[in-house]
C-alpha cells in the first residue's frame, strides 16, 4: 500500500486515554471512582472495538475524508472512493452494525432511515425520476468487502441485470 492510501491513515488508536479523550469520555471520580473508572472504560472500549479496525467508523468520526452528500441523526451518506456509476453514494449507519441483517436485527426503524435516506440522495443527485439502483451487499458470498453496514446507491447510466 502507498502512503496516501486511506486505509492507512489516521494511526490507529493506542490507549484507552486516547479513547477517552477523543470522545469526551470523563470518569466520574467524585462520586463512584471505581464504578465510574469502570464505566468510561468499557464506553472506551466499545469505541476503540469500533474504530481501531472499521474505516467507515472511522469516516463517522471524521478521521478519514469523505464526501458527504447527506447525514440524519443515525446515518451518513458519502461518495464512494471508486464509483461504478455517474451517482454512487453510501448510506451508512453512524452506529457499528456489520451488514444489512444486523441493521433490521438492531434500532427500530433504522432500516428506514438509511433507504429514506437514499431516496433524498436520489432525488438530490437528480436521478430519482430515470431510476436509480440501491444494493446491499451481505456478506463475503455477495461481495461485501466493509463490514459496516451500507447501502448504495448507484444512478446515472443504464444499469444491467442480472448485476453479476
Ligand atoms: P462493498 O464491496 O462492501 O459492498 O462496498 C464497499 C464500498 O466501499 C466499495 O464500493 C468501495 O469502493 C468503498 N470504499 C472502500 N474504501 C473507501 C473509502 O476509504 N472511502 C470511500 N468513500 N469509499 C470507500
Ligand atoms: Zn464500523
């Protein structure tokens, strides 16, 4: 890998201080040390299980670039770094699920967030009307290669079936 591929930047997350202080992570020692140092430890955790190895946790976190198109309170939607059509946007839930099933196994009515999401991307990128393609792709099997959860959507050509 080159140094200006993405995958390699920022550094990845070291400490667990480091952790706590990215997110404004703060023991409560005045009241409960212990239980509170516990507390902020497992949040910390929980982040650093997150973004030490999922680029698009990391693009949540704006550690790595991307162009965002559209955002909500639970999804974020960016140009894909290498488009298979004119419009090729993914909506990605801000939260860690790995795949689509984790998504409808998870909050209620995230799901439908991210495909209203998508169709405001459609609408917006101007191809709502001639059609556009949303496609999940679910597992290694299906060509899935970031397991975290997103959707394309794909507009802007003819676009063939079946998609291979
Ligand atoms: P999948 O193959 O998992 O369905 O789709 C992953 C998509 O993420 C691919 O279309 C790939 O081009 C895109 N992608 C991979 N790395 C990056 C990145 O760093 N930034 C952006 N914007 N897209 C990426
Ligand atoms: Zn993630």
């Amino acid at each position: 890998m080159t140094q200006s591929c993405p995958r390699r930047w920022p550094r990845p997350i070291v400490s667990y201080a480091e952790v706590l202080h990215r997110h404004n992570i703060r023991p409560n020692l005045c009241l409960q040390p212990a239980t509170g140092y516990r507390l902020a430890t497992a949040a910390a955790a929980r982040v650093l299980a997150v973004e030490t190895d999922c680029l698009f946790c990391k693009i949540v976190a704006k550690e790595i670039p991307a162009e965002i198109v559209h955002e909500t309170d639970r999804t974020l939607a960016f140009r894909d770094i290498n488009p298979q059509a004119p419009t090729h946007v993914l909506v990605i839930t801000k939260g860690h699920h790995a795949d689509a099933g984790a998504v409808a196994d998870a909050d209620e009515g995230l799901a439908d967030e991210m495909l209203k999401a998508a169709r405001t991307i459609a609408r917006k990128e101007g191809v709502a009307e001639e059609g556009y393609r949303l496609v999940f792709n679910t597992g290694a099997a299906a060509g899935q290669t970031v397991f975290h959860a997103h959707l394309h959507v794909l507009g802007g050509r003819d676009l063939r079936w079946p998609p291979g």
